[in-house]
C-alpha cells in the first residue's frame, strides 16, 4: 500500500508561516498606508489597482492622520475611508474634503470587500463567480445584438482575466518576499522539538506485537483490507505500516515540504514531492492559480462557448503543461493507497482533481489531520462535509473517510526566520 499526502495551505499555517488569503491582503493594505505622505495635507497613492488620494482641510488634518496611523489591515482601512468618505459602497469613494479611493481593479475590489473570504479557495470560487455571471447575462436587458453582445461578453472575460492575473502576480510577489526570503527552510527544529511531529506522521509505524495502536491502525481500513493487515502480521509476526511508497501531493507554493522528503529519503523511505500547483520562482513549474470544478453544471456551458478565452484560468489545461499530473496518476494507479489530508480545506476549486483520487478504485482510506482551534473547536466536520462534494458515490464517500476517532489534530510549529 501506498500514501498519498494531500498539503494545502493549512500546512504552511501550522508551520507559523503567513501564506493565508488575510495575511496576504492585509500586508498589501499596510503597504499602501505606508506610502501615504503624511506631513502636509495632501497625499497620494498610485499602484496598478488602485488609486488613493485625500487632502483634508487644516481642521481635521490631524485627527485623520492619528486615525489612520492605527489602521493595520483592509477591514480598519474601510472604516477609516467610511468615516471620511460618502457612498462607501460605490466603484469611486469621494467626501467633501478630497477623500478618494479607486479601484483599477474590479476583481481585487470584491475579494477585499467580501468579508466572507477566508481562504485561498475562496479568492478561486469568486473568479469563477464572477466568470458564470458574464456567461449569463441576459441580452435582452441590454438591448444589443446577438453579435455585439457575443463582443461585450468576451470584453467581460478578458479584463476579468487580466484582473485576476495582476491579483496572481501579486500574490508571488508577496510569497517571494514576505515567506520564501524570510524563513528559514532548512531548519524545522525548533527548541520545543515540535518538528519532529511530522515525521512520525509520514513514517511507516513498526508494530512488533498486536497493541492497541495496531488494531487503532487498522480500524482506518475497510475490513476487507483489516483482515488483509491482519493475516500479513500473523504471516510475518510484524508489520511496517504495510506503506510501500509516500508522495506529498503539494498544493502551496512554497518549499516548505522539501526538508521533509529530504529526511525520509534519508532514513529508508520511499518519498517524493508532486508540486501539483507549481511553486514561487519556478520557470518550468510556475504557480498555477485558478478554478478546477470540471463537475460543475455550468462548466459545460462554459465549454460549449467555442471561445478559449473562457477556459484561461482553469487548472486542468495548466496541469498539461508539466508532468505533475502524470506523476499523479502514476501513483495512484501503481497500487493500492491511503490518503492522508493535512491542511487542504477540500473545497471546490480543486475538485476534478480530488474526485479522480478519492474515487480511484486504489484509494482504500481517507483520514484528516484536521485544525484544533484556541477555542478548542475544530474543523473536521466542515472538512468532511467538503470531502463529501468530490463524490459521486456516497456510500463509497462513507466507507472510505475515517472516523473522527481515529484522527487527529494537525501540529503547530513555527520555522525560524533567517538570521539578516
């Protein structure tokens, strides 16, 4: 049996990194405050999505200036530009003393307003939102002919393209400076030695006798597949964790599994790493950001446009630009495998390639590491719930995840930052 690791952003979390959707745009946020001159009563700021500019009167100059020098993220800029601007909620915010704040960039505008946007998945799930709605709208509303209206709609598509490739090359921009350029990727042992959690997780187990923790291990399985487990310890006396090969299928962009596979390989173990999504930098395995639900009842409609231009962001086309998926394939059809979810919310946007693996006639278990909060709340239900969606077969979808019983909660660790 092999296994198949499945990171998604939620692992770079637990390692102290900030590559979440809010870290990411709040930095942006605190990048534009600190461009603002703030010594006379004028400003400015200009980049290629937005446009800021504001000159109080001398009267309330200084009080602006206290007020937005406590703004640390989007949410307390909007309250900052609310209180000086009229009509928030508009494409141009303006106030009666020179306020402005203009979105070049309608795409990055909803995703920074959609307080509802969490994860990166999200920031996926609105372009594709956003796509379906230039898909169906109406040409009778608009008055127009078929033919100019076929033109309006493309003109849509491009620019909603072009604005989510500028939110794309943004993103890389930040990961490469912010999280690549400032951690330390080389060294996850930290003082408390929490680094070695994961390890032990991607190893094979030995189990020398029949112990708790074998029979833990086999409640993961199908009964088929326990008395399988079962007749080779009998046979052998031992049993390996009856893993043959592991593949860490990657979805972040960062390197932050490298070191890992590096460790296992050392140590006997069978590794590699499918950059599934590319990563920061990669000239031949660039990023691969944007929408990969070829399920969805609307996906079809999108095709049958006969217009490629509408197919530009979804992953299945970038996948064919490397062997990744290949790899993918490779090993899942080479032997049976066990799928250990560590830090990927699931979600819809990958969900074409999910439903291939957990549907794979080889794909025996699933098993979540899931996020235990400070609340001590947790997410495996919403995981599972998420699961559920990549499954045609229900009953294969039940027999297959593993119980919450037999789970656990993902590690916390932080990676050093590097010594300037």
């Amino acid at each position: 049996m092999n296994r198949l690791v499945i990171i998604g952003n939620g692992f770079d979390l637990a390692h102290g990194l900030p590559t979440g959707y809010c870290d990411f745009i709040d930095d942006y946020w605190r990048n534009v405050l600190l461009n603002f001159d703030r010594k006379i009563n004028k400003s400015n700021y200009s980049d290629n999505l937005i446009d800021i500019s504001y000159e109080f009167m001398q009267t309330g100059f200084n009080s602006a200036v206290k007020k937005i020098e406590q703004v640390k993220n989007y949410r307390d800029f909007a309250s900052f530009i609310g209180e000086y601007s009229s009509g928030f909620n508009t494409y141009q915010y303006t106030d009666k003393n020179g306020c402005r704040i203009n979105f070049k960039n309608k795409f990055f505008k909803n995703i920074c307003e959609l307080h509802s946007i969490t994860n990166w998945v999200d920031v996926e799930n609105q372009y594709y939102q956003q796509l379906k709605k230039i898909v169906k709208l109406p040409r009778k509303v608009l008055n127009v002919t078929e033919e100019q209206h076929t033109l309006n709609k493309r003109e849509k598509v491009e620019n909603l393209n072009k604005e989510f490739d500028s939110v794309k090359v943004l993103f890389e921009e930040y990961l490469n400076e912010k999280v690549i350029k400032q951690y330390n990727f080389g060294n996850y042992r930290d003082p408390a030695g929490d680094c070695l959690k994961f390890p032990e997780i991607f190893k094979p187990t030995f189990f020398k006798t029949m112990s708790t923790e074998l029979f833990q291990f086999l409640n993961e399985f199908p009964i088929p597949y326990q008395k399988e487990l079962e007749d080779l310890f009998t046979h052998k006396k031992n049993i390996v964790d009856y893993v043959s090969r592991i593949a860490l299928l990657n979805f972040n962009y960062t390197p932050t599994t490298n070191k890992y596979v590096r460790d296992l390989n050392s140590s006997g173990v069978d590794a590699k790493i499918i950059h599934i999504h590319g990563y920061v930098g990669g000239k031949e395995n660039s990023i691969n950001f944007g929408f990969g639900d070829e399920m969805d009842d609307d996906y079809k409609i999108i095709e049958n446009i006969d217009d490629n231009e509408y197919l530009r962001n979804f992953k299945s086309f970038q996948y064919l630009h490397t062997s990744n998926y290949k790899e993918l394939l490779d090993f899942i059809d080479s032997e049976k495998f066990q799928v250990y979810i560590m830090g990927h919310s699931c979600g819809l946007s990958d969900r074409t390639l999910l439903n291939t693996v957990f549907e794979h006639t080889n794909c025996i278990s699933i098993k979540v590491f899931y996020h235990k909060k400070e609340d001590d709340t947790d997410n495996y239900t919403e995981i599972t719930q998420n699961i559920s969606r990549h499954f045609n077969k229900k009953k294969l979808m039940r027999e297959k995840i593993v119980n919450k019983t037999l789970c656990q909660p993902l590690p916390q660790i932080q990676l050093p930052k590097k010594e300037l």
